[in-house]
C-alpha cells in the first residue's frame, strides 16, 4: 500500500496531504483555485472564517522550524481552529518516549488534525497508517521525501504570475539530494504539465537517476538558467560541508550562487523563489534575494492560503470555504 | 531408538540419490537406505509417502538474540521456529551480547541450546576482541571450546592491517573466516542507491559498499591462502567476483538471505519496515544475478538471515526502525519456491541449505549416507498455503511474507535420529508452514 491509497478516501478525496507524488491535476487546482479563495482573507479586517469552529489542529515538531509552523499555526487560526504546537524535538522523544505513545497521547486529547514535520522519510504516512480514522495528517516535511504544503505554495505563487504551465521554463538549483522540497515541486510542476523542467547541481547534490523523475539535469548554472521563467533555489545546510560533498561556500557561490549578472541569463522577467531561510551569500545574493524579481516574500504570505486550503480540503469543507465565506 | 521413514522420495544432493525409498535409522545415525540393516526391527515408522525426505537443513545465519536480547527472542524459542522449519543445524554470529569472543559464552550457548533439544546451535567465535576491529580475538581458546568459524559479525574490519594478521592468525588454527563486506561510510543508508531510494527520500547504500570490500578481501585471500566466506551478498557484481575468484581457484565461498531472492527495493514502497534490512534490497537484474549464482554454484548456500524483533523495533517511521527479517519460519518454503518456479532444481535446492552450508562450516553433516548423524528433513513439497503471522513460530514475527501463498509443509523434523518435530494438524490442508 502506497502514500497515494492512504492518503485518499475511496470516492479519491484526500484525507490526508502526504505527498503530492500519484496526486491528479485535479487534486492540485482544486488545492489552487480554494486558496485562490482564501486569500483575501489577510485583507480583511476580521481575518477570520468559521470553518474549523470547534475543530483541534496539533502540529507535531520533531524537527525544528519557524516559517512553517506558524504559517500552519496561522493557517488554522483563521480557520478559527483551536491549536497547539508541541516541539517534540525538545520534550518527550528525548525521554525515549516511542513515537506511537506520544501519538496515543495526543489522540487521546481528542483532536481532529496533526501536522507533523519530522527528520525520517515516511514519517507522516508511517502516523498516517497509526492514527484513528477521524484525524487528518498533515505532512510539514519528512526527512528527504517530502514537503508537499511547500511545493503547493510554490506552485500557487507561480500560478500568480505565469498560468501557463505548459509553456513554463522551470530551474531549481542547489541541494537537490537532501531536499524534500525539490522532490515535492518536482512532482507538483510535473503533474500540471509544466513544459520544461530542470535541476542545476554539482552531481555530489543530485540523487541518483534523478532524471526519472522527469527532469533536465544541468551541472553549470550558466547553462541550466538559460531563457527560464522560474529560478527556484534551494537552501544549503551548512553542515553538508562537513560531509565532503562541496569544498566551501566560496566555491559553492562562485559556481552555483545566483547572482544579478546570471539572473540576466534567463527571460527577462524570470521571477526568483526560495524555500527559505535563505542563507544570503551562499546560495543567493542579497540584491537578488530583495531585488525586484524576488518572491521570497509573497511566498511566505501566500502559505498561509495555501495551508488554509489544504487544511479545509482534508477535513472536508471545500466547498463552503471556498465559496460562502471568502 | 530404531525408525524407519517409509516410502519416501530421498534427496541427498551429497550422493546424489533421487528416489522412492525407506531411510533407515538406528538411535543417532542412518543405519541404511532401501534396504534394512540385518535384523533392523523398527521402533517407530514414519509413513513418508508423496513426500521429500532430505537431510535436515543447515542455516549459515541465525540471530537466536540470546544472551543479550531475550526481549527478542531466546534459543529455546528460536531453536523450536527452527525445528518446526526442518532446519537442524543454526550457525549463530557472534555480536550478541555479550561478544561471542570469549570460551564461557560458547559454552553458556551450547548448554542453553542443549537444555532446549530442538536444534543444533553453532557459534562463530569472535575475530576480533569485543569485535571492535582492533586486536585479535582468542581465537585459539575459542577454537577449542567449539566455535567453527570466526567472524566480524557484520561488523566490517575497516583497518586493512587488522583484517590482514586477523585472517593470517585464524589460517594458523585452521579457522574459517566469515567476512559480511560493508563499507562501513558507503554503506551508511537506507535503501539501495537507485530510482526507488531516490523518490522516496531514503539515503542510498550503493553496490560499491559492498563489491569494494569483497575486491579488498579477495586481494588479502589472494596473497595469504586464507579461506574466507562472504556473508549475505545482495549484488550482481558481488556474485560476479566471487563466481571469479572461485574460478581462479581461491579458497572463497559465499552465501545469499533468502529474502534476497524474492525481494526488491520496489518493495519498500509504503515504508515498510518489515522490508528494512541490511544489506538492502537492490534492484530485479541484482535478484536475477543472485538467483543465477545459485544455480551456477558461485553461491554455496542459503541462508535466512534470522533477525527476530520485538514488535516496537519495527513500530516507527522507516528509518527508526531495526533492520532484518525473521526468516526461519520461511526459509524452506522460500527456497522450494524457486523449484516450483523453475528457477531451480529441486535438487540443487536442498543442495543449497543441506551439504552446501556444511561444506563451507567443514562439517560432516548435510548428508544422509549410512553413519552419518540422522538429522532429517520429511516435507510435503506440493502443499500450498497462505502464510499468516499466526503460523510463525519464531518469537519475532517480522516477516514481509505474511501473506504470501508458499510451497512446502515440513512434517517431521528429526535432530540426531528423534523426532524434535511433527506436524501436529495434518487435516489442516491451507496451513502450509
């Protein structure tokens, strides 16, 4: 049984959001067009809907985030859900506490959603497989596997300014072998049959056959930016200096940071993302990372829709908080 | 006792023998085959008809969790699975706990094993002290007390310098190394490096972790002699070096898990834990290559790879979990599959887990000539059934092969001429194992 039988309900509704791989065109316009709807609820003055009234969301950090979370914690406060964050990373896993007992806990505490972040591949669909059937799962990142609220916020942001997915150029650069963002974009863009599809990296940041996944790979960014619409970069953890995959951040920089001068290298009006926290002169420049083509931000807001959409979606109110309330 | 097991078909790859015919056994030894020893007047008879008599089968890799994790599983619970599988022989690592590196732990394991009556229980003593890699294990001492092979226990000797006076030292005792090639950085994974490890986020475990250590090894044997077995290969190009080197007259030999044979990485789709075990699955062409090294004799023997667990240890998302599958329960059945698919003759099958193993160990066993220990295998080759947890006699019930539909119904299992098992449900057609 794979994420995809148990992530949906038998009529193929999700019920939970797992991973966005084996999802159809339409599970991910439905995901787009309700945040569509849901994002002019930060304008308004009362920035709040009753969907989730009476509703208990729990995000579960077994790894540490701060953009995450509370776009998530955001996201369901004004969905006017009741929430709590446990930062597990900190607390009960420490006192060796299984992961099926903390779950029980919660569980008990009756609750009706978990978002959950943490550090193994599998770990969403491995509590997905373990919770009572009332409770919808949320998957905030597993290890290198997946982070599909990301990929769905990215995919959003681009919809925004370039609809056409078939005629989209697409490059995301860096650190593709650890990141379940790459992974999860790649498989969002895919599906909406975005046309060009590509990954820039030094081969020890590619995962092996990458190019199944149904990609372009580019090892210099010179050529992979060429005429692209889209320059996704990806965060380079420090510690992966350590583990002999890159001599230095100088080097790294010099070879594959984005920078004004190869920006000119794309189309003229390529817009620039990052998943963030952007580490500024590593894998991006300053002037880039603020400058006019940049994203960054807008990606940061437009989580939120996209969360309250996808949070709305597995408890089952698309269509009321689609259209009734926004 | 005198027992007589009648009417048979008798597979003895050692002799060769292929046929209808009654094996004759007085107290621990066979007496006779076809024809009855002079005034041989039975005690018990043991009605055999339509099914495969054999000798009792002999596994290269057991894991009875005892001393040390008794929360697992324990020789006496491990030893019973093994009986109920026809299995009459287990060779157990040694990284329990305590380290098989010292006299008194062989000697607590044959007194344990002993006490239980189920099965024989072998040790491979220590190759290094507390298998650390470092200075070498007793290996003298732990030759007396009965090991019948030394061993790193999976556990790889990274400082080749050690490795080398290791294997010259154990030549000296005429000692058996048993070598399981990992490299200990490349083989820090998951998964097998490949298209499935790379969709679902798992890190990868390349081939190279495990042929560059066997290219190692091979050049150590090459200069020193020495006879090295190679434990759990799990790649196409594992088998090709070694198919090689045997050709060029090395004194090596190497065994293959089971699971190998039947699983690939594809299986791991779903995060399944049961299907988490090192070294990992690999690709189709690598279980085609292992399947052909059977049957080429490159592989000596099949192995389970027993790794029984407690249900908490595979309870946690993939990566958490411990590694191995509880495999002797399956290892008869999952080995005449690869008769019943053609894959195999029948033949070269039991020749895999009877005199295959018992070579390698250097051990008279794994035969049914007349004087030889009277530890017999009688199975019902065709029965089919649906293998369900309930059925697993081993304490740990971690296999990914509940549900499978299996060949092959051990009937008696009989360790030293007695009868340590009998199918105790004969009317129970669908219960296959």
């Amino acid at each position: 049984m794979s994420a995809l039988s148990i992530q949906l309900d038998p009529q193929g509704r999700l019920r939970h959001f797992l991973t966005v791989e084996g999802l159809t065109r339409r599970h991910l316009t439905d995901i787009l067009d309700t945040a569509e709807s849901l994002h002019g609820v930060a304008e308004r003055r009362v920035k709040k809907l009753p969907t989730l009234h009476g509703k208990t969301v729990v995000n579960l950090f077994f790894e540490a985030s701060t953009r995450t979370r509370t776009t998530f914690e955001l996201a369901a406060k004004r969905l006017s859900a009741d929430v709590l964050t446990l930062n597990i990373a900190t607390s009960s896993a420490v006192k060796g506490e299984s992961l099926l007992d903390t779950l029980r806990n919660i569980e008990a505490m009756q609750c009706d959603m978990f978002v959950v972040r943490h550090q193994q591949s599998g770990a969403a669909e491995f509590i997905a497989r373990h919770v009572k059937p009332h409770i919808a799962v949320l998957n905030a990142g597993d290890g290198r596997h997946a982070h599909p609220t990301q990929a769905m916020l990215d995919v959003f942001t681009i919809r925004r300014h370039k609809p056409d997915f078939p005629n989209l150029r697409v490059a995301i650069v860096g650190d593709i072998l650890h990141s379940r963002v790459a992974r999860s974009l790649i498989h969002a863009l895919s599906i909406l049959g975005t046309g060009d599809l590509r990954v820039i990296a030094p081969r020890t940041l590619l995962p092996t056959q990458v190019e199944n996944l149904g990609v372009q790979v580019f090892h210099r960014l010179r050529e992979g930016l060429r005429d692209v619409d889209v320059v996704v970069m990806l965060r380079l953890q420090r510690e992966r200096m350590e583990g002999a995959l890159l001599p230095s951040e100088q080097e790294f920089f010099q070879q594959y940071g984005l920078t004004e001068e190869r920006l000119a290298l794309a189309h003229p009006d390529a817009m620039v993302m990052h998943p963030g926290p952007i580490n500024r002169g590593v894998e991006i420049d300053s002037r880039v990372a603020d400058g006019p083509r940049s994203v960054i931000l807008e990606q940061v807001t437009n989580g939120i829709a996209v969360r309250m959409a996808i949070m709305s979606i597995t408890l089952g109110y698309q269509a009321r908080s689609a259209g009734e309330d926004a | 006792m005198r027992i007589v097991i009648q009417g048979g078909r008798v597979i003895d790859p050692t002799h060769r023998t292929d046929r209808v015919a009654d094996l004759f056994i007085a107290d621990d030894k066979i007496a006779g085959l076809g024809q009855a020893p002079a005034g041989f007047i039975p005690e018990q008879v043991i009605d055999a008809r339509r099914q495969v008599v054999c000798p009792g089968l002999i596994d290269l890799c057991a894991r009875l969790r005892e001393p040390g994790q008794e929360y697992k599983a324990t020789i006496a619970s491990e030893t019973a699975a093994a009986a109920g599988g026809g299995i009459t022989t287990l060779v157990c690592p040694p990284d329990t706990d305590p380290p098989i590196d010292e006299p008194a732990v062989i000697e607590w394991i044959r007194r344990r094993a002993k006490a239980a009556g189920q099965a024989r229980v072998l040790a491979l003593g220590a190759l290094t002290h507390r298998l650390r890699g470092e200075r070498l294990a007793e290996m003298a001492a732990l030759k007396e007390s009965g090991c019948v092979g030394v061993s790193d226990g999976g556990r790889p000797i990274v400082n080749t310098r050690v490795l080398r006076r290791a294997l010259e030292y154990a030549a000296t005792f005429n000692l058996t190394v048993f070598l399981t090639p990992v490299d200990p950085e490349l083989g820090h994974g998951l998964a097998h490096e490949g298209q499935v490890a790379t969709r679902m986020g798992l890190p990868g475990v390349p081939a190279a972790a495990e042929t560059g250590m066997i290219a190692r090894d091979l050049e150590l044997v090459r200069d020193l002699g020495v006879r090295v077995h190679f434990g759990r290969l799990s790649s196409a190009r594992s088998v090709e070096l070694i198919a090689r080197a045997r050709a060029e007259g090395l004194p090596v030999s190497a065994d293959v898990a089971v699971h190998s044979l039947h699983l690939t990485d594809m299986d791991l789709v779903g995060f399944d834990s049961r299907c988490h075990v090192r070294p990992p699955l690999r690709g189709l062409r690598d279980k085609d290559a292992l399947r052909a090294g059977l049957a080429s004799g490159a592989l000596s023997a099949i192995c389970s790879d027993h790794q029984p667990h407690e249900p908490d240890a595979k309870q946690a998302p993939f990566g958490d979990t411990e590694p191995g599958i509880s495999g002797l329960d399956t290892l008869l059945s999952l080995s005449l599959h690869l008769a019943q698919a053609g894959v195999l003759p029948l033949m070269t099958v039991i020749e895999r887990l009877t005199c295959g193993p018992a070579q390698i160990l250097g051990l008279d066993r794994g035969h049914l000539g007349v004087g030889a220990t009277a530890d017999v295998c009688i199975f019902d080759a065709e029965m089919e059934g649906l293998l369900e947890s309930a059925y697993l006699r081993s304490r740990g019930q971690n296999s990914p092969f509940i549900g499978w539909v299996l060949p092959g119904q051990v009937t008696h299992t009989l360790l030293e001429g007695r009868v340590v098992y009998q199918r105790t449900r004969p009317g129970k057609v669908s219960l296959a194992l």
